[in-house]
C-alpha cells in the first residue's frame, strides 16, 4: 500500500466521533507520522484500538494507560503545539 492510501485509511481511523480526539489524532498523524520510526507507528496504531473513553480519559489526564509505550505517547500528542 502506497503512503498517501495508508495515510487516508489512518484519518479515517482517527475519526472518533469526538472532535477534541479527533484534533489530537489528526494532529499527531498530521506533524509525526512521516518522519516516526517505526516502532512509534506501531505504538500509535496500538493507541488507534483503545476505546473512545479510555482515550479521552488518558488525554485528560485522570488515568494512564498500562501499556508505558502509548502512555509515553499520549503524553506527546498532549504536548504538541495547537
């Protein structure tokens, strides 16, 4: 699959009916993913499959995830520049 195609079915995956986890995501797939290694897209895919109240409460910061590799990871969607 080409990268423009993969990065179409991403957005799409990013969409989560919640616009303020939808700016996250986006943003993050936006700015990072092109330049992030592999390992970290795997991470963000990991993220891509938790659920939308999981999620949300993981970027407001009331929980953190169990899996350190995608706490890590919230943490620096949460820090990107709006």
């Amino acid at each position: 699959m080409d990268e423009e195609a993969e990065l179409r079915k991403l957005r799409w995956r990013c969409r989560r009916g919640m616009r303020e986890l939808d700016q996250l995501l986006e943003r993050w797939l936006d700015r990072q993913w092109r330049q992030s290694p592999t390992a970290e897209r795997e991470v963000f895919l990991r993220l891509l499959e938790t659920e939308d109240d999981k999620l949300w409460r993981w970027f407001l910061g009331h929980e953190v995830s169990p899996d350190a590799d995608v706490a890590a990871l919230v943490q620096r969607i949460r820090q990107l520049p709006v």
